[in-house]
C-alpha cells in the first residue's frame, strides 16, 4: 500500500512539474514583447546542414528576420484545422544575405475544390527583400520527408530537419509563424495563432493523484487498525448469549 501511495505522489510531482512548464510556456506567449533578431534565440545552420532545434525558453519568441522569399521551395502542410475546417498551411523559405533561410508559415488557406485535399490558391510571395516578424516554432514530431503534391512538395507535420533535402539553403531549426510582414501578407491567408498549452489540465491531474495516495494510505491504516481490534461481536447475536459452561 504504501509503496502504490508513493507511486501516486511521485506521479502527482511528474504532472506538476507539467503545470509548471506549460505555465511557463504560455507566460512566454502572453508576455512576449519587442521582437528580436533570429540569431538571438536560433543557433545558426552549419554550410549544407540544419540548426540545432530551440531551447525550450526559446519556442514561441518574437523574432525579427529580413531575407528574400524561394518559392520554387515552398512546402504545403496539408490536413491543417483552423476554425473546424481542414486546409493548408503555406511554408516558404526566407533566404538571409549569409545564405541560410528559414521556413515561414504564411499562413493558412482552404482548399480551392471539393474535398479537403483539394490543393489551395497559393497567393504569390513578395519579391525583393522581405521584413517578417514571427513565432519561433518548434519542429514537430514524427515529421516524415516532403512528397510531390499539385507541383509542390507536401507534408503532414513540420519539421526543418526532415524538409531539408528538398530545400536547398542551410535550413534554422525551428520554423516561424508569421505575424506581421513587410510588404504586407496577403490577405487570403489565414494567421496561425500560437498554441497555448493545457495547463489547468494537469493541475487537476496533481489534485486527482495526491487523493488517491491519501485514499490509499487511509485505506491501509483503517484495515490494520481493524485487524488489531478483532471481530466485533454484535450486542443480542447467539454467541453473546451462549451460557459458559462449567469447569469439570
């Protein structure tokens, strides 16, 4: 017993430290402020390769970057859901004047016919050079390699290390959800808001598992309590009656 009680507890400081850094998470969303250059929170891409992923202090920055969009590369993200209905997601490679490019998430657009893999009017990027403020996204996870899609490349999650051999630029590690841009975004697209994470779910989870372990632990002291007392005899039952019979 006392053992699955601690079990509990320790499973209840897991889910609080969940609390804890999902708060962080969206306090940084919340409270981000001015933007700030991109080196200032991605390391760097090495020549042919792909940068380290952020920090987890680092998702969801405010970053600044100014570069000249390769639309011959861009990427669509396809089953997207923004407000119930499935679309896409229009990633497009900024290249810097060092020649490392990050991917920028345009934004969202719904499918141009019927069915929700029908492929979208992508708007054209802005030629010359481009001021993007975004988000620093994460790569997601199980990403697989881009596939030929409507004279595009497609994928279903977003990840810089799996898109880099279909783009040709030393690729940041994280991807930017575009904010704001210099000219601005068309207006076909669709912002991709940050996700704010669940935090209140796994405080309930602390409150549920700290329960159950003090359940256990009174359950446990109850039965031994009761055990050392022995059976109770009720008051009127035959065996209270019973005459005691006399010594031989």
């Amino acid at each position: 017993m006392s053992l699955a009680a601690a079990t509990m507890v320790g499973l209840g400081l897991w889910q609080l430290d969940r609390f804890h850094q999902r708060s962080a998470t969206n306090a940084r969303i919340d409270g981000a402020g001015e933007p700030v250059p991109i080196a200032a929170v991605l390391p760097r891409p090495p020549a042919g390769g792909v940068g380290a992923p952020p920090a987890a202090e680092s998702r969801w920055a405010r970053v600044v970057v100014t570069g000249r969009y390769d639309q011959r590369h861009e990427v669509l993200a396809r089953a997207r859901t923004v407000n119930g209905q499935v679309g896409f997601e229009v990633l497009t490679p900024l290249v810097l004047d060092d020649g490392t490019a990050v991917l920028v998430d345009r934004g969202w657009l719904p499918p141009a016919g019927a069915g929700a893999t029908a492929p979208p009017r992508v708007p054209g990027a802005p030629s010359g050079l481009v001021t993007v403020v975004g988000r620093v996204h994460a790569p997601e996870s199980r990403a697989g390699a881009a596939e030929p899609f409507a004279g595009r490349v497609a994928v279903r999650r977003v990840s810089p290390q799996a898109l880099a051999p279909a783009i040709p630029h030393p690729l940041y590690g994280a991807y930017l959800t575009l904010e704001t841009q210099t000219p601005p975004v068309d207006k076909s697209f669709v912002p991709i808001a940050p996700d704010h994470e669940n935090a209140a779910m796994n405080a309930s989870y602390v409150v549920q598992w700290w329960l159950l372990a003090g359940l256990t632990l009174f359950g446990y002291g109850y039965l031994v309590v009761r055990e050392r007392r022995g059976p109770a005899v009720p008051v009127g039952s035959s065996l209270a009656e019973a005459p005691v019979s006399p010594a031989v």
